[in-house]
C-alpha cells in the first residue's frame, strides 16, 4: 500500500441528473494518484496539488469542496460533511482555488495547504487524521437556463475524491483486534469442496493502520497446512475491515473435524513505531458453523 508519502487508492462515483437541452460526457478527470499520504510533525505545513484534465471539446466548470471520508466494513466510502468525526483533517485544510474553468483539452492544477497545529495549540494531538478533496465537473449553464429549452436529456456529473492523510509523528496508541469470527462450510463439498472463513480487523487505536495479512493454517495434530496471502489493508482508526479466508479443504473435512488458523499482520514499512499483531483462532466443524446452501 505504498511508499512513503504517497500511496495508491481512491473513489470514483458517478452521479445522473436531468436536466434540459444540455448533453456532457465524462471527460474531467483527475491525473494520478487518488490518495495522498504525508508523515508529519505537529505544526507542520505540507503543500501539494492536485492535477485536473478536461479531455472535452469544450470549457468545464470544476468545483474542489473538502469533505471527510469514512470507510465501512466492506470498504464503501461515505463522505459526511466536513469535520463529522473526531479525526477529520478537513478544518486544517485550505484550497487554491476552489473552483476553475479549464479550457477544452486543457489541464488545471488545485493547490492544497495543510497545516497542523503544535502541541501548545493542540496538546491531543496524535495519529491519523484525514479528510478528502471532492473534484466535481459542474454544468456551465445554470439549470435555470437550461429549463428554458426545449428537450429533455440525460446529464452525467461524475466527482472523485482525493483522500489527504497525515500520521502525525509521536506518541500514539496503536492497537489491532481481530473479532467476529466466522466459520461456512458448504452442504456439498463436492460442489464446494473448500470451507470459508473469516474474521474483522478492528483498529482500536489512533494511528493508521497499513497492515499485509498472512494466514497459516495447521490440522488439529498440529501440521501446517499452507499459508495464504491476505492482503494489504488500510485500517483507519475508529473503522474495521472484515478478511475473507479460503481456507484448504483438507483442514475440516466432516462434521467434528478441528484446525487451528493463525493470522500474522505486518506493518508498511513507512509506519512509524510500527507493530505486529497476530491472533489464533480455534476452528470447529460443530453444530453452531453457519453453512451455505
């Protein structure tokens, strides 16, 4: 999930309105990365921009509004008004401008300053805090304008936000737990031989984290029987991601069967005080295993 000071990821939502006599294509975009991520000290100031590309036949109106950003567990975005949580970078966020018209075929630049306040301004200040710059192409004419006319078309109003974090250097609480564990086994296993298993990732403490997941799993006798690739994950504080397992069809075969999963999660290596965390969990073929059709 990246190197440090810059790492990859992003949203993009398409939005449909209606509107009359006005016809556009998606053609405003954001060049780069969708995720910009900065390790600091407090009272820092970091600047960057962001770089817009109009690839239409003609001149686009494009609005830049912060907002903040938080993640569920089956990692959809939602973007609240600014400073909803506790953690929103959004107030310690200025934009320059916030709104331009790029020529046709042409490429604009939004400048950003973030700066964070000391530890005399702030004394709680620790960990990650992040908030989002929504990039959205806006219609040229005012819809009131264009209801005057005479037909009726679809318009198309795509935005994309461009997620800005800061991990603060310093003391911070730094804590992953892995809960709500979840055992599928199939009705056949000869239609689907290998069981499901999975768990959440809860990030119970102030830093973000970026973790790569491994699993192990061992038969009840205590043999490995492979380890699987997890995956990388951003966890930010507050929010959780829930893993999904395939694990090896020789571990739980029939009813009564048991094995043993360990997960291992391995912090980036841009993490400052980086830790590893790890969790053991018993898995039983039982009466109380949730089973798929």
């Amino acid at each position: 999930m990246g190197q440090r000071g810059h790492v990859v990821g992003g949203v993009c939502t398409g939005l449909v309105l209606l509107a009359l006599a006005f016809e556009a294509v998606a053609g405003v975009s954001v060049v780069g990365s969708l995720d910009r991520l900065h390790v600091v000290d407090p009272g820092e100031v970091i600047r960057g921009e962001i770089e817009i590309q109009n690839t239409l036949d003609e001149k686009a109106l494009v609005r830049v509004e912060v907002r903040d950003q938080w993640i569920d567990a089956q990692a959809k975005a939602q973007y609240p008004p600014a400073g909803s949580h506790a953690r929103s970078l959004a107030d310690y966020i200025q934009l320059m401008p916030p709104e331009q018209t790029i020529e046709p075929r042409a490429r604009a630049r939004v400048g950003f300053e973030v700066k964070l306040p000391t530890l005399a301004e702030r004394p709680e200040l620790a960990g990650a805090y992040w908030a989002v710059l929504m990039v959205r192409h806006e219609a040229m004419e005012p819809f009131e304008d264009l209801a005057q006319k005479d037909q009726w078309v679809i318009r198309q109003r795509f935005q994309t936000a461009v997620r800005i974090t800061t991990a603060v250097r310093g003391q911070a609480s730094t804590a992953l737990l892995f809960q709500s564990p979840l055992l599928q086994v199939s009705r056949d296993p000869d239609q689907s031989p290998d069981p499901m298993f999975s768990f959440e990732a809860h990030n119970k403490g102030e830093r973000l984290l970026d973790v790569a997941l491994v699993g192990e799993l061992f038969s009840a006798q205590g043999a490995s029987l492979g380890r699987t690739v997890l995956g990388q994950f951003k966890i930010y504080p507050g929010s959780h991601r829930r893993i999904e397992w395939a694990l090896a069809k020789e571990a739980l075969q029939k009813p009564g069967d048991r094995a043993e999963a360990l997960v291992m999660a391995t912090p980036a290596a841009w993490m400052p005080h980086a830790e590893r965390f790890g969790a053991r969990f018993d898995l039983h073929w039982g009466p109380n295993v949730a089973r798929n059709p």
